[in-house]
C-alpha cells in the first residue's frame, strides 16, 4: 500500500474550516440557549415568526420594576 503525503494545513485553512462547521450548526450557540430559555417554543410550521416571552419571564420582569418603583418611591419620602 502507498500513502500519499499532504502538506500540512496552514492556520488560515484550519479555521476557515472550523468557521465552517461552526456556521452550518444553527441549533447550538449562547444566544440560541437563551432564546430557549426564556421565549416560548418555536413553531415549526412559521418560519421567522417571533416568539413570545415566557409567562414566569413577564411575572418575574413585573416584579422586578414594582420593586424598583417601591424602592424608588421609598427613597423619595
């Protein structure tokens, strides 16, 4: 059997590769986790509709203003 030598790969060649398989992977990603995260589940049969915010999401960022506007009213008496 004969092997046949490649020349190695450079830098530049290597990362366009990864870059590649990186792009091709649209279920992966930080940002993809928190749009799961925190939106509702997507729609399979609309594409590019947008999603709602979750209900505990909208009660927790209610909560969070009420307090500040509790906190602020406090510290304006």
């Amino acid at each position: 059997m004969r092997e046949e030598t490649r020349a190695p790969l450079t830098v530049k060649e290597v990362h366009a590769a990864a870059s590649a398989l990186l792009r091709e992977r649209h279920h992966m990603g930080f940002r993809n986790f928190l749009g799961d995260l925190l939106l509702e589940s997507r729609d399979p049969f609309r594409r590019g509709a947008r999603r709602q915010l979750k209900r505990w999401v909208g009660v927790l960022i209610g909560v969070f203003l009420l307090g500040l506007l509790v906190l602020y009213y406090s510290h304006m008496r």
